[in-house]
C-alpha cells in the first residue's frame, strides 16, 4: 500500500492544501483536488492532486498518496513514513 500524502509532500511542487481536520502526523491529509504549489509555466503553474485512493477517505474525499498523479505530469514523490492507505 502506498504513503498517505500530507501539506507539505512534493508532487512537482508542494502540497498546498489538506484535510484540517484528519492529520497523518501531525499534517493535514493530502486529498484529490488540492492545491500544489505552482512550480513553473502551465501546466505547472496552479496544478492540484488528481488521483487518490478508491477505497480510503478524509473528510470527504479521497486520500492522496505516494505516486498518485497531480494534474501537472508529476506524480507524488513523498508521503508519511508510517500510515498507508490502499485503494
């Protein structure tokens, strides 16, 4: 199973945005549709997490992970070293 995503992990750039109130240590849970940091010309300027588990949820929405897609190319290249999430 891969790493949850949470603020802060890169997909390209920085994720932005997240769960406030569903913390993967200590940090908001990265979900489909948040923001990430823009990190260059389109598609990289305003890219957001576009893929996430089918099966685990944080306030809503699907949890982001490890090697998940933003909507940019990137996929995401860091996550929580202890909680995971399949899907």
């Amino acid at each position: 199973m891969p790493a949850v995503a949470r603020f802060g992990d890169v997909c390209g750039g920085g994720i932005i945005a997240g769960a406030s109130t569903v913390l993967t240590n200590g940090r908001p849970t990265a979900q489909i549709t948040n923001a990430v940091q823009g990190h260059g010309i389109c598609p990289h300027c305003a890219p957001v997490t576009s893929s996430a588990s089918s099966t685990v949820y944080a306030e809503g929405l699907p949890v982001h992970r490890l090697t998940d897609a933003c909507s940019c190319g990137h996929s995401t290249s860091s996550g929580s070293p202890n909680v995971n999430a399949g899907g």
